[in-house]
C-alpha cells in the first residue's frame, strides 16, 4: 500500500482530519489535504493543503486538478457536507471513483431529498419549501400541525425546531430567518440559505446508519440506536449506540430503506450517512449524506476483519481509506462488544471556564474517553442557534444498556462552569 496517495476534502476545523492522519500513517498512505483555508500565507498550518473555496466550485476544482497533475491521487474522501460535494465534482474531473457531483448536491439540501424520495414512491412526509423573505400567513394556515421547520442545508439539527401551531411556526420563521442572517452562515454564500422546508412531524423512534457504497452495492457498517426521545421542540442529538436492539426486521427494513432512499438520490460510490424516523406507517428515511458520521462519533466504532475477538481493530477512517484506494473491504465488521458516545449538550449560552469531575467521569467502568472540545474562556452556544457540543463521551459494554449506563453516570459527574455573557455598553 506504500506510496498510494488519498485527497482528503475537509473544513480546516473539522474534528476527524486528525483522526485520518492517525489511520493514513497506519496504512501508509499519504493524505493530500484540500480545505477552505487562507491562500494568500504560505502553508499556513504546515500540511502543504491545497486551499479551496466551497463557494467557488469551479476554481477550485480547477486549482485541485492543476495541483494534482503531476502526482494524481488513487482515491478521495470527503470530511463533512460543504466537502461531500466538492469531492463529488473532484472525483469527477480527476477520474476517481465517487459519487455523483448531482446526487452528492441533492444529498446534502433537505428540500432536493424530499422531492426526490417522493418521487421514487418512498415514505415521505407532508412538506413544502418557502422564500424566508415571503409572506407566510396563507401557509401558516393550511399546515398539518404539529410540524417541523428546517433551513434547507445546515448541518445536525441546527434550525432545526418543532411548532405545533400558527403563532409557534411565525416565531419559528422569524427565528430561522435571523439564524440564517448570521455572519458564520452568510460567510457560506450559500442560496439554499434563503429558503426553508416545514413538513409535518414524524413521530416515532430514530436511527442513524453507516454504510459504504462501492459502485452502488451497499455495505452496513452499524445501525445506531438513539435512546433519548427526540420529540422537540429542539432536535438536539445526545447518545448514539450500537449495536440496535430493534428487532431485526426492523432493522432489515431500515436498511432496505436507506438503499433504496441512496438509490434515488444517485448516490453509488462512497461513505454513506443516513438518518430515519421508524414508526407503525414505515421506515422514513430523513437524509442520506455522502459522507461518514460526523464530528469525533466515529470513534464510537471499531471492526474487525473477522469475528474472531484476537482479530485486529480497525477504524472507521482506516476503512474509508482502504476502499477510497480500492481495496475490498467487505469483511469488515463492526466489533462483537456494544459501544456508543454521547454529545455532551451544552446547556446554555454564555463563556466555558472550564469542566470539573473529569477524572470521576473517566473512572466509569466502561467508559473509554471522555473527550472536552470545547476551548476554555470562548463563547458557547447550545443548538438550535449554535453548531458545537463540549464533547465527546465514549463506552464499551458486554450489552447496549451498558453503554447507557456508563454514558449517563460518566456525564452525571461532569459539572461545566459558564458564565453569563456581558454586554458592553459603551458611552
């Protein structure tokens, strides 16, 4: 495997690039990295990344292949949304094996997958899009209520918020309309950021899948339960764990529909992240993105390339970037224990200090790492109006209410100390 060469696409912050630094020295593979960073300093984080523009795709795609032309990279990975569709178009223009430039675009905007799921006969909630300049008293009007209103191309549940009435879904517009006003938003130049979708609420369990495609024939790699009810009025996620104790024909039937949701959206070479709402109607698949589970989750998940417990682990990121070079990596599968992370919520607004009880949190049998991201002395802002967690708690257990468990007692002797925020007034 010497000498192979990967194009990393990734956000300069993404949490995961390290993580593929540790897997490509692993392997032996050399990582290209093309990310949104300054490119006017010379090498600015020391990494010879090729820096690009998510809002200028043309240019972009054009500075990456002018780069490449001598040394062209065996495969390519995408770290993140805004990522996921550049690589689609850089797989594209340098010949590499991915998924569609359209498919990874309609992937990634929750309007495009709900027109293109409707029309492929697939569950499919109530829904309708709206300019967030526009009137929206008529339509305020004839919503099934409850309902939910989402930007069209944020990530996580950001936005993302229930109404259950008139009054609540004129807040709600008003809300989101000021969110997508922001200047971290408005600095994507993005236009789906002018628009959003309300449709009707889904009541029911959620799952999160990951899976691999690999020229359309798709490869599960877990189905994460989510244990916490996610019922609004904010969708923020908390524990994910594995493996599901739904029933297995549940759990057939959830695969079934995230491969056929893939196949209607045209997705057929890559990582795969797909999340669904399961109840008496169906399987609702909620998004498919081209790419894999998000921020340090992936830790959460360890294979093996046979059931044997002496086998070797592998991660996540090893996997992706075995098969982004080609390799066949359908004998992986995920470790015999259950394992899980929880998001550590961040509970409100203001400035982090710090986190007391680490050490006891870390002394939970079964909990592996309790990882802080959040910076000391910043601002914090908890979803739906922020983007971030404090971090990142990860368990092993024999059995997946283990899992729980530990996640819960190691989060209970947490305490995070933040202080209110202070106005300056100014004469």
């Amino acid at each position: 495997m010497s000498g192979k060469r990967v194009l990393l696409v990734a956000t300069t912050v993404g949490y995961q690039i390290r993580s593929f630094g540790d897997a490509a020295t692993r392997l032996g593979v050399r990582l290209v990295f093309a990310s949104d960073r300054c490119d006017r300093l010379d090498d600015p984080w020391w990494d010879g990344a090729i820096p690009i523009r998510f809002h200028d795709e043309a240019q972009s795609v054009a500075a990456v292949v002018e780069a490449c032309a001598d040394t062209p990279p065996d495969g390519i990975v995408a770290v993140g949304d805004r990522p996921a569709v550049m690589a689609a178009k850089l797989a594209e223009a340098l010949s590499l094996p991915g998924h569609p430039p359209q498919a990874a675009v309609v992937s990634r905007n929750k309007l495009m997958t709900r027109e293109v799921l409707r029309a492929a006969g697939l569950h499919t909630p109530w829904f309708e899009s709206l300019s967030l300049d526009s009137d929206v008293s008529e339509l305020a009007q004839r919503i099934p209520y409850p309902a939910v209103v989402k930007p069209l191309a944020l990530s996580g549940s950001r936005g993302v918020v229930r109404v259950n009435n008139v009054d609540e879904f004129r807040s709600a517009i008003d809300w989101l309309r000021n969110l997508l006003q922001t200047p971290d938003v408005r600095i994507e130049r993005d236009e789906a950021h002018e628009s959003a979708l309300v449709e009707s609420f889904i009541p029911g369990a959620e799952y999160a899948i990951e899976g691999l495609l690999t020229r359309g024939r798709f490869q599960l790699l877990a189905i994460f339960d989510k244990p916490d009810p996610l019922d609004g009025p904010f969708f923020e996620e908390t524990i994910y764990r594995t493996p599901s104790v739904a029933p297995p024909a549940v759990q057939q039937r959830i695969v079934v529909a995230v491969m056929e949701a893939a196949a209607a959206i045209g997705l057929h070479h890559g990582a795969v992240h797909a999340e669904c709402r399961v109840n008496e109607d169906g399987v609702y698949v909620l998004e498919v993105a081209a790419r894999p589970i998000g921020g340090l989750c992936s830790k959460a998940l360890r294979f093996r390339a046979s059931r044997s417990a002496l086998s070797e682990e592998t991660s996540l990121e090893e996997i992706l970037l075995r098969h982004a070079i080609g390799d066949d990596v359908s004998m992986y599968a995920r470790e015999p224990r259950a394992s899980g992370v929880m998001m550590i919520p961040i509970p409100r607004r203001g400035i982090y200090r710090r986190v007391e009880g680490l050490e006891a949190a870390q002394d939970v049998i079964g909990v592996g790492e309790v990882k802080i991201t959040a910076k000391p002395d910043a601002p914090i802002l908890p979803l739906p109006e922020g983007r971030s967690y404090l971090g990142f708690i990860f368990a092993n257990a024999t059995e997946p209410s283990g899992v729980d468990q530990a996640l819960r007692e190691a989060h209970s002797r947490l305490h995070f100390v933040i202080d209110r925020e202070v106005a300056l007034v100014t004469p």
